[in-house]
C-alpha cells in the first residue's frame, strides 16, 4: 500500500511538471528529431542522414515565434555553407591553406547572411561538404536533410502547439513583488527601534540584490513575449506583452527607489550612531507607511498580472483604495518630518529623502500614471511597428485588425483611469 502512495505521489508530481519548459522542450525535441530522422531515411540519399534530426533539434524551441526564426536562419546558414565549399572546391580543392581561407571566408558569409548564433554552423556546413570527394553528391543530400529538419521542427509547433507561458511570467511578478514587499516590512520594523548601521547595510545589501530577480522576471517575460508573437491561439498578444512589459518596468523603477531609501536608512544609521533612526512617532507612522506601501506594490503585480481573468476590476479597487491610505499616511508623515526638523534639521536631507522616496513609490504605482504609460507604449510599438513593416502595417489596416487594436486599447486605457 506504501509503494502504491509513493507511485501515485510520483505520478502527479510529474504530472505536475509537465508544463515546465525543460519537460515540454525535451518531448518536443525528442519527437520532432525522432520523425525527421524518419522521413530523411526515406528522401536523402544518405544512408545515415543525421543532419535531419539535428536540424529538428535545433529548430524546435519552447515557442513558435523562436521555431519560425531559428528554423530559417538554420537553413540560411547550412545553404550558404554549402555554396561557400562548391566555390571552395572548384576553385582550389581541400588542403590546409584552403581550409584557413574556407572558414575565414564561410564566417563573413554568416555574418553578411545575419544567421546570429548560427555562423559557425556556416563554416561546418562547409567544412563536411568540402571533406568529402563527391561534393555535389554531398551538398545536395545536406540541403536536402536540413528543410526537412527545418520543416519537421515547424510542423511540430503547428500541430502541437506550444504552450502560452503568460502565467509563468505573471507568478514570476507576482513573486518578485513579494520579495519588495517582504524587504520593505524588513525595514520598517527596523525603522521604528534602535538599529545599528550595519544591519541597515544589509537591508541595503538586499534592496541591491533585487537586481539580480529583475533579470530573472524578464527572462520569463522576454519568453512569454515570444510565446505571443505569431500565436493563432492568442488573440491582442501585443496587449498582453505591454502590459506585462510596463508593469516589470514600474516594478524595477520601485526596486531602485527602494535601494535609495535603503541607502538613506543606512546614512542616517550612521548619523544617529546609538541613537533611535526616527523619534518614535515618525518611527510608528515610517513603518506603517512602509507597510502600506509594500501591500500596493503586490496588490499592483496582482493588477498587473490578472488582465486575463475575472479579478482585475477587484485588484484596481483594492490597489486605489491602498495608494489613497499609503498617501494620507505620507502626508502625515510630512507633518511630523517638519516638526521634527524645526527641532532639530541637523539631518534634514536625509529625513527629506525619505519622504520623496516614498512619494516617488506612490506616484510610480497610481493608476492614472499607468495608464499614460500603457498609452505611451502602444503608441511607440504600433509606430515601430508601421515604419518596420509597412506592407504589414497596410494589410493589417485593410483587414481592419489595426482598428480594432485601437478600440482594444481604448478600452484598456480606460480600465486604468
């Protein structure tokens, strides 16, 4: 009965996994290797045709929009490879100055072609076809088995469609502005005693910290972008990736100005040296204002990262609701920074610090600010976007997908105000 909990357990943690990126790209890249190494026995006069499946295996990524791309600078690179060595081989043939001059010359080509990280398959494709005595024999058989890779990869997307990882990169918001939140009750705590100036180092140790979940969060956002881009299962994909976008870029502007305000705590540390870091009224109201502030920073990630769902509207009451109690705190605060300065304004700077810092968190997070920014962005993307491609942006007007963005977007601007 043991074993039969412990397999069932086993079971539905793998079950569990079977939406993580490795899970998925491995079956995925297993399967589409697999059956172009099929077909390639078939097509390619090779009898081991071992490029199909590599190819495939390159080919195949987590997303479509980077299958697509890496499928076609892959067949890029192998064509131009293959052409190099049959002008290589009819001029000069194989030996060891020409094999210099052939990887010299099969480099530039994949930098002139724009393959990116497949310029050196350029100068392999080329080396393999010149090594060989029937050049042609061999050139066609490689061509051959890499559209069929190429093709494979591409296919696979299409008939198993990759997943949209949007939620992955929400959860990845969501827990980086738990980390601030959790930083800034930290610190708040600590405002409102006695702290030596060492442990307020750390707190600022920490806020620097941040910088490397940022790099993180936008790892999983720049994946999720990519599993939009040329999705047919995901409809206003370019809202989905500005809004996410924007939301990661008030969250890293809030980190930064949190390491500041770290920085001010540990200044006025050392300033007070075994005195209290704030009398204790400005102390109580400092940490009650922090916690404000750390509650809006997760109630905006929920905001930012519910767009899908039935909860946003609930999310944006409850976000407003906090900012409006964060800043009647904030200008209590303000009142009782000025009496305190009135005592005594040896540290005036840093106690002013403290409250732009503050106010500088709460304007980042006001939703009217939010919604200029929305605003600014998708008119800088759609811009981009219409001097980039023209032609698309004119089948997209005859189409009318452009126009129904618009109306899109003024409707989401409008859930914002």
């Amino acid at each position: 009965m043991h074993d039969v909990r412990e397999w069932t357990t086993g079971l539905l943690r793998l079950a569990k996994r079977r939406r993580e990126p490795v899970v998925v790209q491995t079956l995925r890249s297993a399967a589409a290797a697999t059956v172009a190494y099929v077909i390639a026995l078939r097509l390619s006069p090779e009898p081991a045709p071992l490029t199909a499946p590599l190819t495939a295996l390159l080919v195949v990524q987590v997303t479509f929009y980077a299958t697509l791309t890496n499928g076609i600078r892959r067949v890029n690179s192998v064509v131009a490879g293959v052409l190099v060595a049959i002008a290589f081989s009819v001029l000069v043939g194989l030996t060891w100055w020409s094999l210099a001059l052939l990887i010299v010359a099969a480099l530039a080509v994949g930098h002139l072609v724009r393959v990116d990280e497949y310029v050196a398959e350029v100068a392999i494709s080329a080396m393999l076809v010149l090594g060989v005595t029937t050049v042609g024999f061999t050139a066609w058989a490689r061509i051959v088995e890499t559209l069929i890779g190429a093709v494979v990869g591409t296919a696979c997307n299409l008939l198993l469609p990759p997943p949209v990882w949007v939620e992955e990169a929400g959860r990845s918001i969501e827990d980086l502005a738990r980390r601030v939140r959790q930083l800034m009750l930290r610190m708040g705590e600590e405002a409102a005693g006695r702290i030596p100036w060492e442990r307020a180092a750390e707190r600022l140790h920490e806020a620097r910290r941040l910088d490397h979940d940022i790099v993180q969060v936008d790892a999983a956002l720049r994946q999720a972008e990519d599993s939009l881009r040329l999705n047919p299962r995901v409809k206003e994909g370019l809202l989905h990736r500005v809004v996410l976008r924007t939301g990661l870029d008030t969250l890293e502007i809030c980190t930064v100005v949190l390491r500041v305000l770290a920085r001010s705590f540990t200044d006025l540390a050392k300033a007070r040296g075994p005195q209290e870091l704030f009398p204790p009224r400005v102390g109580a109201t400092v940490e009650q204002l922090l916690s404000e502030i750390a509650d809006a920073i997760v109630s905006f990630a929920v905001l930012v990262t519910t767009h899908l769902s039935e909860n946003a509207e609930s999310a944006e009451e409850r976000l407003s609701a906090e900012l409006r109690t964060a800043a009647g705190t904030r200008d209590r605060l303000a009142e009782l920074l000025q009496e305190e300065i009135r005592k005594d304004w040896a540290h005036w700077q840093l106690l002013g610090a403290v409250l732009t810092e503050t106010t500088r968190i709460i304007d980042e997070l006001n939703t009217e600010h939010r919604a200029r920014r929305l605003m600014e962005e998708l008119d800088r993307v759609s811009r981009r976007q219409r001097t980039k491609l023209p032609r698309l942006a004119w089948l997209r007007d005859r189409l009318g997908v452009q126009e129904e963005l618009w109306r899109n977007r003024a409707g989401f601007g409008e859930r914002y105000r």
